[in-house]
C-alpha cells in the first residue's frame, strides 16, 4: 500500500527520523484533505489547485503512486479551472485511499 524507499533514503538508518515524518504525515495530512474537500465542495477552482499541489509530495514521499497520479489530475483541472465532476470522483478515491494510508501508518507505527 505505501512504501517507506525514499523516507529510508533520507533518513538512513534513523529511525526516529522515520517515526517522525509518519507523526507529521498524519498530523498535517487530514487537513490538507480536508482543505481539498472544502475546496471542492465551494467550486472553489485556485483552493482545489492549491489543495491538491500541497499533497503531491508527502503522497510521492510515501509511494503512493497511484494516489499521486489522481491528485496531478485534480491538481491539473484546478489549474485549469474545470471538470468539477471528474474532480469529485477522483477525490472520492483519493480519500479513500489516503485514509486507509492514515489508518495503516497509526497501526504500523502504534501511534
């Protein structure tokens, strides 16, 4: 589901480096979720945008890919200031997948 490659990369063999960019994913990352939904459901096009660029890195930093390419998209048609219905499917996917993330990393963790 999420891999740690690059995290491990950056941090070495620090694993207290590790643990603290996972409490940071999750503590920053139901926000800026939460700002993209608000973003969406407000029409709000610049919000989307900006939402959805905020994302894109801490979800490549985890390996979730997929997750990321959606989040490109949604970050494309906000930039562009269009396809609010494709927009909404897609977030109905990228939160699914970015709470089942949450869910893992605090079960993984013990956190």
């Amino acid at each position: 589901m999420y891999k740690l490659d690059k995290i491990k990369d950056l941090a070495g063999d620090d694993h207290e480096f590790v643990n603290s960019i996972v409490q940071v994913f999750l503590e920053e990352t139901p926000a800026d979720l939460e700002s993209l939904t608000n973003a969406i459901s407000q029409e709000n096009y610049t919000a989307i945008y900006q939402s959805a660029h905020k994302m894109k890195p801490n979800l490549d930093l985890f390996g979730m890919e997929e997750t990321r390419q959606r989040i490109l998209q949604i970050e494309g048609m906000g930039k562009e200031g269009k396809n609010l219905n494709l927009i909404k499917e897609l977030h109905a996917q990228v939160s699914h997948e970015v709470n089942a993330l949450l869910l893992k990393l605090k079960a993984d963790f013990n956190l």
